[in-house]
C-alpha cells in the first residue's frame, strides 16, 4: 500500500558513475541485495549520516573512509544492518570493503560501506564477498532502476529521481535513489539516499550543499519518530560534465542548488509515499512562529500523534487531536485566541475554538482526499517549517510485528 503512482522515471546517466547489482541472499534466496557504486577516480563524495548515538558500523567506517581518502566505490548491502553488533561489525564491515578494495585494485579507504536491514544480527560477511565480483562485472551507468530495487528493505516500490539542464551552455545530470518505507525519522530513517551529478563542484560547496537539501528534505520526513542506526544520505559530483569547477562565487550555483533540491525532495517524498502501510501523503506547515525550533516542535508534534495519524487513517475530520497536539508542543506563551489550523483551506480553528465556519462535511471532503495539507499559522513570528508525514494504518502494525518472521 501506498500513495501516488511511484513509478520510476527514465533515468539519466551520469557519467563517472556506473553502478553494479548481484545477489548474496543476505535474508531471502535470489533477491537482488548488493549494490556497489564505481566512481569515476577525480569524483568527490559528501553526505549526512545518522545522529542515533548506536550508529551501525558501516556509518562510522564510511564517515572515517570518507574523511581520510578519495572514494572510490560505494557498497550497499539490504536485508541485515550490521548494527548493535560491536566490535564484530566494525571488523565485518571493514572485512567487506577490503574484499572489495581487492577485486577492484584499490585502497580499502576508497570503499565507503552502508547496510540496511535487521538490527543486532552478524553481517554474512561471506555471502557479501561472494557476491562483489558479480556486482563489479556488471557494473554500467544505466543500471539505476534495478539499483533502485536492489537497496529496498520494506519498501513497497522502489524510488528514483533524474533531471538534466542546462548550466551556462553546459549539460548537467543528476540522478538518485533513495529507500525506506519506516523507521522513519533521519534526523542525520531506516532510509538510505544516493544522489549523484556529473558536475564538478569543489569539496565545501558540496558538503554545504549536502547538509542544506538534506536539513530540507530527508530531515523533515517522519513515518513514526523513530531515527535509524543506519541512515545516510550521500551526494556524489563525478566531475565529468564539460563545464568549469563550481565552488561558493558560482554565477551557477543557485540554478545547480534549485536543481539538486529538487532531486533531494522527490526521494525523500517518495518514502513518506511508501511509508509502512500509507494511504495518505500529509504536508504539514507551520508558519508563524518565532523560531525554527518552534515551528519543527510544532509540525513533529502533529505529526507523531497516534491520534492524529489513526485518524487520517479512517479519513475522520476528527480536528480535536490537531488542536491537542498543538496545544502540547511546548510552546511558550501561545496565544490561543490568535493562531489558526486549516484541513486543505477548511478553517478548523480561530479565536480560540471551532472556526465559525466549519462543517463536518467541509472537513470530511478534505479527509477523504489521498494528499493532505494541515496548515498551522501560530501567528507570532515570521518563521516557517514544513514536515511531511503519513497516517498510520492496520498494515503498519503488521509490517513491523512480523518484520522478523
């Protein structure tokens, strides 16, 4: 079950980045579980990882590979997230990159590892390694769609995103995957995102720009509050488009910025579509506060009520739950009388109560629609926040009951 069409685009490839898949059988016999990334030797790799203080082992190695050598390869294995497991996991997840490292003549550093899966198991580090040399001779620039389905979990469909424009007369491409359906809070959820472009942007730029769309995109989406062990977001620039170096004086830079978050937004909107037993996209705005943090505290408050979600699950304009969450969001002298909530443009609340205005079936035409937009004007400051969510329904408590069986 999910929401929208969530059919993949035709991607574009990016050149300097080709991409292999093989199978390992990590969890089921067959399945498509690891995909390895080849970059191009001058590409720059920078990203966002997880802020979960049990991080899995591939997210401290790939942070320690990425600070101390150029990247070369990126491996990715699904179906076991190496994770809760001590220093065994460090060892098994240096184990893997350095078999890879070997098969494809370069330095261990240059492998930069991700996992996704069960918590607290062993990587089958043997069934990874028997794997890579099929994942390296297969690999090609126009390999996404299957990469896309080769790093799912629970996802239901896999999710990519591609563009190409033109930059001060220069062709630019930037494709991406991303997967997660829940354990889905990033804060850097269990979600993974590749992104790559063949522009050649200087090391800062890129960093800087990993950390903004992604502050922007992956961590403002929520399934259920929960921040994985594993997430990572990475963003690659192979340097292979025939147009000059970018860096923070770029004349071009807004228009590759504009670009790349639209990118970064498409994927990580996917994963709130996929989210674990999704019928409803819900965008969440709070404009109005005083502060960042305010506005978030607001918007993650609405958006991790079980009340609130179960509700949109039933399609029930029940705006009594939007008004408590509010309400308890920690908010400092809230003027109650001055703020507004709208369902869509149906007014729920103003001077303090039901808005004058509002009808059952006003709110009900809103509730029965797939997208959804809560609006929450706190009228006390000039700042805004948007967070997109999901409802929660039957399938998500089955999805996660029997995650393991």
């Amino acid at each position: 079950m999910a929401v929208g069409p969530g059919t993949l685009p035709d991607f574009f490839p990016v050149a300097g980045v080709r991409l292999g898949i093989a199978s390992a059988g990590i969890k089921k016999p067959g399945r498509k579980d690891v995909v390895v990334f080849e970059l191009a030797p001058e590409s720059r790799v920078a990203g966002i990882f997880t802020r979960n203080q049990f991080c899995a082992a591939p997210v401290t190695l790939s942070r320690k590979h990425l600070a101390s050598a150029s990247p070369r390869y990126l491996l990715i294995n699904t179906g076991n997230a190496n994770a809760g497991t001590g220093d065994q996991g460090m060892a098994d997840a240096l184990a893997c990159c350095q078999a890879l490292a070997t098969n494809a003549g370069v330095d261990v550093e240059a492998v930069l590892p991700y996992s996704t899966g069960v918590i607290g198991e062993p990587l089958p580090v043997a069934k990874i390694v028997a794997a890579l040399p099929e994942a390296l001779a297969n690999t090609s620039e126009d390999r996404w769609t299957e990469a896309a389905s080769g790093i799912m979990t629970t996802d239901t469909r896999p999710k990519g995103a591609s563009c190409q424009f033109e930059l001060d007369g220069h062709t630019v491409t930037i494709s991406g995957i991303s997967k997660g359906a829940g354990m889905i809070r990033p804060n850097m959820a269990t979600m993974l995102g590749f992104i790559a472009t063949d522009a050649r942007i200087e090391p800062s730029v890129l960093q800087d720009l990993a950390s903004e769309l992604g502050e922007k995109s992956f961590n403002r989406i929520t399934i259920d509050g929960d921040t994985s062990t594993n997430d990572a977001c990475m963003l690659i620039a192979s340097g292979q488009y025939d147009g000059p170096e970018i860096n923070a004086d770029s004349p071009a830079l807004p228009k590759l910025r504009d670009a790349l978050q639209k990118i970064y937004l498409e994927l990580a909107h996917a994963i709130v579509r996929d989210g674990e037993g999704a019928t409803k996209f819900v965008t969440i705005a709070v404009t109005g506060a005083r502060a960042q943090q305010e506005a978030l505290d607001v918007a993650y408050t609405v958006a991790h009520s079980p009340l609130v979600k179960t509700a949109l699950f039933a399609s029930d304009p029940n705006w009594g739950r939007i008004l408590a969450a509010v309400g308890r969001a920690g908010v400092q002298g809230l003027d109650l009388n001055a703020l507004e909530i709208f369902l869509g443009d149906v007014c729920l609340v103003r001077n303090g109560g039901r808005a004058e205005d509002y009808s059952e079936e006003r709110g009900q035409s809103v509730m029965d629609q797939e997208e959804i937009t809560i609006s929450i004007d706190l009228k006390r400051g000039d700042v805004s926040e948007t967070v997109w969510t999901c409802d929660f329904s039957h399938d998500y408590v089955t999805i996660n009951a029997e995650y393991r069986t």
